[in-house]
C-alpha cells in the first residue's frame, strides 16, 4: 500500500495489525476527552467558553484513516488563554516549582474555580448558613456560620476536617475608600503591597508562582501560588504558617472576587514543596476572601469571608475563646485593617501647599515608624528565625511570658549585640478604648512609662495616619529634659474596630533632625521598640458569671539590649531586668485603672 500523503509505503504492521489501529483510535478519543475537559475548565476559570479547534489532517493519509488529532501549536494557544502569555516566566518551556514537582496544572484550576464558587456563595447566602449574633458587649462578630448547613451545601474543596480540628468562620461587610474595585483587587494581587497592609497579621509571605497573570488588560483569572505566616500579636498564640492558591474573578462589571484556598494537604498529596514544619500542618485555610464592588460614591463595599480549621492544642487558654469567635485573625479583624489602610492614604496624601523639604522629612518618619512597627510585630510574635527562645535562662520568670533572643551584626537600624525581648498577656477588667486611651495620653504616661521620668510627656511633632485622632505618628519629648539632651521617643499609635496598638522607642534627636530635614538616611536610626497591642477580651471570655464581657487582652512587649557584644552571652540580671519591665508596667496600668481584679 502507498500513503496518499508523502507517497511513501504504508508499514506493514499498521496495514495489518487491526488491533494497533484499534488502539491507536482508544488512545486518540481519550486525548480529545482531555482536551475537551481542559477547555471545559478553563471556561470555567475564565468565566467564558473557550474550544479547540483541531487541525485539519491531510487528505488521505493514515491519521484521516485513524481519527483527526489537534495540532501542538493550537494546544498551546487554547492553554495559553488561561495561563497567560508564552512569553510569561510562569508559561513555556521555564521549569518551575510546579513542573519539578511533577504537578498537573489542571489541579489547581479546579481547586481555584471550586473555591470561588463557594467563597461568592458564602458572601452572598444569609440565614440559614448564616446566623444572627445576639449583640454584646465586646463582641464584633455579627454571625455565626451554620456548620450542619454548611457540610450540606457544600463539598470539601481540601478534605474533611481532621481530627481534634476546630473551625473558626466570620464574615464582615463595610465600605473602604479605595479607588475603584480594580485599584483594590491589584492590592491584594501585589504580595509586597499585601503584606504591608496586613503586616499586624502577615508576619511573612511569599509568591512562590505565578501561575496565571490574568486575561488580556486586567486581573481576571490570575492565579498565585502563595505562602504566608498569620499572626496574632500575642507570645501565646503560635504563629500559623498556609501555603494557599489566590485566585481573582471578575463577577460583572465594577464586582470581582478574590479567593484564598490553602493547599497544604494537596500540595504534599502532588509532591509541592511547601513548608514542612509542625505549624504549617495544624492549619487549614477554607475557601476564604473577598468579594468588591464598585459603589456610586465612588468608594467599594467589601464583603470579607474568613474560614480556618486548626488544631488549637498549641494555643493558650485565654485566646482559645477569642480565635474561635473570629476576633483575633477574622474577617472583621481582616475588613478594619483595610479600612484603616485606605483611610491613612487619603489623610497623607501630599497637599499642595506642602513643602518638598516638609513632604520628604514626613515621608522619612513615617517610613522610620513603618519599621519599627514590624520590628516590634517580628519580637513579639518570634515569627522570624532570628529569634530564638531562651527557656533555660528564664529561672523564676513567669510561664507566660516569653525571653527570645537574637545577634545583631552589622545590621542596618539595630543596635550591635545581643537583644533580648520579652513579651507576655494578660487579662484587664477595662474596655479596649479606655485602655488605648490612657496608654496614648502623654498627660497620664508617667502613671506606667519610666521613660516619661515622673512627668507628663511634651509632644515635638505628629503626623495623624487616618480619620480617627488614635492614628498618629509622635515625637514624644520626656519633660525636665535639657535642651541638649540626645534622647527623643518616637510612638506610632494605631486603632480600628478590631484592636490598638501604642508602639515606641528612643531615639536619637541629632538623627532625628537630619531625618525630618531629608538629609539623613531613616534605616540608620537605632531601634529597639517597646509597646502594647490591645484586642476584645469577647462575651466567651467571661465564663458563666457574665461579669467580664468588656474586657481587655493586652500584650506587652520590651526589647533592650542584653551585651554590647554579638558574640557575648546573656546574663541572669538582664532577664531579670526585662522580666521585672513587664511585670512592673502591668501592675502599674491596673493600678491606674483600678482593674486589679
């Protein structure tokens, strides 16, 4: 026989083999099935229809005898709509973290697209899957999820929960002055923009992939591969590590959706690289995240889903009752923060009769507060490997609070040495305002700080960082000081509906003045910061009694310096002595607001 497309002789064995035929014509029909799933798929993903068209074969020749087979280059083309560009790092023949792991893409497509689906029914159900809170004091959760309900209406994206988990489910609605829903969308998208926003709850993140880019001119259908580690700013709470997939869909015109999904479970079951410590397993992040609109004002109305499972074994008792209720790393916790966020961009952005000198020396302490605020985060929850706890020295110490160290060698902005941090947290029979109040007032400060030197605190300067008078920038000046004394504090102080922070440090003031005149360089200022964060105690708090629904969880955090040598060793006395700062701080503060109970 003679093959009417090259004229070539037809092989033998092809002509008579009528099983190879046959299986060629199996194998054939179930490359077309994939590729009709995948299509499938990616319309799904990208909310269209999407097809392949295959290559016509040529007249005569044995694949017209066989079945009609789609070309390689109209494969790449169909993938490439919902992958992004060939020329993207992520796309073509670029080995990456996924193709070394020997993982199909396909599997996270449909992971992303199941995880939207519920995310944007969960937003938008109510009752029964969402119930009415009861209001109380202390209490910022408005609904409590359904769980029966839930486990009916939908199936699990990563699994069933695992044994001895527990769930943690809240939603939060309300408008954050962004610029549109796009400008929002690209926020979240941004891992580096992320994570400032949310760095009082992200410790760490990372984009390990960027799997999708998005369609053509926007976000919708990008797909990341994330990782990140959630805190909650207390020594009592371990900090919780997700590797997760972002996926980001436009809904309709002005409405997108941004979903998080982690893949912990999933990713070990392909062979993903994902962080392996003990944290990393006791969490799992549901299908979480947000659904913006667009508004007439011009603004957009969030509404936030956050929805966790985790072993709360490692978790102290006295948080227990706040994580379970959403308040610590919830969605109103999540929602508050972005408005706070967005609020703080509107009141900085640079007016017209400011100067350039005044604008860059605002810019640089603001910039100088930014770090000392994550330096103070970093401390306190020991989310960084610097850190290291020194349980063998703490001696007589409390068990709750909590001594780490760390070696600072060359290192911008740090003191060289041993620094040594201690935090702890305690319980207070005081409303969070009140006691974000008090610990603001420089009138009162003398009451707790032995900085303040028995005296009302003079303020130097303020930059206000929102609508609220609770977020500001300071520079705080101890009174009876000379003209010439060297030593400045500088105090960022921030609040929202879902906790405070007052966090401070020393400062040198010829540095200080070279910074706010723009001529010095903020990262050579030396900072060791000390502070406080403030969260709901919450109606669970209280126990049967009902007697404590207004209370307080207060975090107190102090660094100083424990030898002048990087290599030097820590003493007893200066854990003694950071030990005896906190212990002392606290006791002052109850006494002040007479919350001894």
């Amino acid at each position: 026989p003679v093959c009417g497309g090259c004229g070539g002789p037809v092989p033998a064995m092809l002509d008579e083999s009528p099983s190879l035929e046959e299986d060629l014509r199996v194998q054939n029909a179930t490359l077309k099935n994939e590729l009709s799933r995948l299509c499938a798929l990616a319309s799904a993903f990208l909310g269209r229809s999407i097809s392949f068209v295959a290559a016509p074969p040529t007249p005569g020749s044995p694949v017209e005898r066989i079945g009609s087979m789609p070309s390689a280059t109209v494969a790449n083309s169909t993938v490439t709509e919902f992958t992004g560009s060939p020329s993207s790092q992520t796309v073509g023949m670029a080995i990456t973290p996924m193709a070394k792991a020997g993982i199909d893409r396909s599997v996270f497509l449909e992971l992303a697209t199941s995880a939207m689906d519920e995310l944007v029914k969960m937003a938008q159900m109510d009752e029964p899957l969402w119930i009415p809170n009861v209001p109380l004091p202390g209490s910022l959760a408005k609904e409590t999820l359904n769980h029966e309900v839930y486990l009916r209406t939908f199936s699990p994206a990563i699994g069933v929960k695992p044994p001895g988990f527990v769930s943690e489910a809240s939603r939060e609605s309300g408008i954050v002055s962004s610029d549109g829903s796009v400008e929002l969308v690209e926020t979240l998208l941004d891992e580096r923009r992320w994570s400032r926003f949310f760095s009082c709850i992200i410790a760490e993140s990372s984009t390990t992939e960027e799997i999708s880019t998005g369609a053509a001119g926007n976000r919708h259908g990008a797909l990341l591969l994330m990782q990140a580690k959630l805190q909650v700013l207390s020594p009592l709470v371990p900090v919780r590590e997700v590797a997760f997939l972002r996926f980001c869909k436009q809904l309709g015109e002005g409405l997108w959706a941004v979903v998080d999904v982690s893949m912990d479970g999933l990713g070990m079951e392909q062979g993903l690289a994902v962080a392996s410590t003990t944290a990393n397993m006791k969490c799992r992040r549901l299908p979480s995240g947000c659904v913006v609109q667009d508004t007439p004002s011009g603004f957009c109305k969030v509404t936030w889903v956050e929805h966790t499972v985790y072993d709360e074994s490692s978790v102290h008792q006295l948080y227990r009752p706040l994580l379970r209720s959403g308040l610590a790393l919830g969605a109103g916790r999540w929602l508050a923060t972005l408005q706070r966020q967005y609020d703080c961009l509107d009141v900085l952005m640079p007016k017209q009769d400011s100067s350039d000198a005044m604008l860059e020396g605002s810019r640089s302490l603001l910039r100088l507060a930014e770090r000392m605020m994550d330096n103070f985060c970093a401390g306190v929850s020991a989310s960084s490997a610097e850190w290291s706890k020194l349980d063998d020295v703490t001696g007589s110490i409390g068990e709750d609070v909590r001594i780490m160290a760390r070696r600072s060698v060359d290192e911008p902005g740090v003191p060289a040495g041993v620094v040594l941090c201690a935090a702890t947290s305690v319980w207070m029979l005081v409303t969070p305002k009140r006691l974000f109040n008090f610990l603001c007032n420089e009138k009162t400060r003398a009451e707790w700080d032995i900085l303040s030197k028995g005296g009302p605190m003079q303020e130097v300067t303020k930059i206000y960082k929102g609508q609220q008078n609770g977020n500001a920038v300071s520079l705080l000046k101890a009174p009876n000081t000379h003209q010439d004394s060297s030593i400045l504090i500088l105090q960022e102080t921030c609040t929202d509906a879902s906790g405070s922070m007052v966090v401070y440090t020393p400062v040198d003031i010829p540095a200080m003045r070279r910074v706010m005149g723009g001529e010095g360089d903020p990262a050579s200022i030396m900072l060791l910061p000390s502070g406080f964060a403030i969260l709901p105690g919450g109606p669970s708090m209280s126990g049967d009694d009902g007697h404590k629904t207004c209370g307080s969880l207060l975090t107190v955090a102090f660094q100083i310096l424990g030898n002048r040598q990087p290599t030097g060793k820590l003493t007893v006395e200066s854990v003694q002595t950071v030990d005896s700062l906190i212990s002392c701080t606290i006791n002052r503060i109850k006494t002040a607001l007479r919350c001894d109970a």
